[in-house]
C-alpha cells in the first residue's frame, strides 16, 4: 500500500521537523548541524514566490515530505529549483521518495519550472539511485565543501530537465498556490 501524497500546511510543520531531526542530529545528509523546530519549518514552508511543499501520509501521520526552493537568488535562476526529498526511516525504499517526487516535479513544470536540482552529501548511494532512477545526471561534486562531525565532505550535484528542449522565451514561473 502505498502513503497518501498530499499539499503540507502549516499545520504539518512539527511532523516535517520531527522527520528532518534525525537527518540533523545523527548524519550530514544534512548539513545542518541544529534540528530547526516547527515554527522555522513553518517560516520556509511560507517562503515568496510559495514552492510546493508535499507531505506523504499512513496511517494519518507524516511519513515524508518533499519540497521545492529557490536554486539561487539571481533573477536569471529563477526558472530553476532545487529539491529535497526526506523519508521516516520505517518509509525508506517503499516507494514513497519516488511518489513524493514525481508529484514535486509535475507540480513544478505546471508551474513554469524548466530544471530541478539537488545536493546530495557523499557518499549516499540510496539518495543518488533514487535522484538516478527519477531522470538525474550528475552535473559535478564539490570536493569537501562541507564540515561536520568532525570531518569535511563532499557534495555532488544532480540536474533533472523538466523543460526538453528548453524554451527560448520562457514565461515567469508562477507561485504554488496550494499548501
């Protein structure tokens, strides 16, 4: 069976931390190195221009999430997204990184997104099939980019096209208006 793939809300912001926490605390899929709380979840849920948030559910509680943010802040950028995708450890390899994603990336070609991207801390073969497995090629890795736990790491890059070809006069991506 598979979790039920819906819009967050605000009110998902304490089970989205509650799934990042142990990314946070106890691996450096995240760099992050303090757990953020519900209120800033909430705070980037409501970033402007809104990107969609998606949240999978079993048994009515918060199994995963997904989410869209800007990739850069340079007007030129904005036609692009990074992605993020995080699993409860019981919902890992179930198919739900699979289906939160493929409803991310249609919501953003519906919205005028042309390209997703997505960091991922090396090595980490189960992020790096399921980027592969979606249609993800590696742009490039920063050697050593990033400090935690008491070594440096390495961050590769993913690039997905939504857009193939690209258009050459592309219209203004429009805000996510769900959520």
């Amino acid at each position: 069976m598979t979790a039920r793939i819906r819009p967050a809300t605000g009110a998902d912001a304490a089970a989205i931390a509650a799934v990042y926490r142990p990314y946070v605390t106890d691996s450096v899929i995240s760099f992050e190195t303090e757990p953020p709380d519900a209120a800033e979840m909430a705070r980037r849920m409501a970033a402007r221009p809104a990107k969609p948030w998606l949240v999978a559910e079993r048994d009515q509680a918060v199994v995963g999430y997904a989410y869209a943010s800007a990739h850069r802040e340079r007007a030129a950028y904005r036609w692009a997204a990074d992605v993020s995708v995080y699993l409860a450890a019981a919902e890992r390899s179930r198919g739900t990184g699979r289906a939160l994603y493929a409803q991310l990336f249609e919501l953003l070609k519906d919205l005028g997104y042309v390209a997703a991207y997505a960091g991922i801390a090396l090595p980490n073969p189960a992020s790096v099939g399921l980027h592969e497995s979606m249609g993800f090629g590696l742009v490039g890795v920063y050697r050593g980019v990033g400090h935690k736990f008491g070594r440096w790491h390495d961050v590769g890059w993913w690039q997905l096209a939504l857009a193939d070809p690209r258009p050459d006069d592309p219209a203004e991506p429009r805000p996510w208006k769900e959520g």
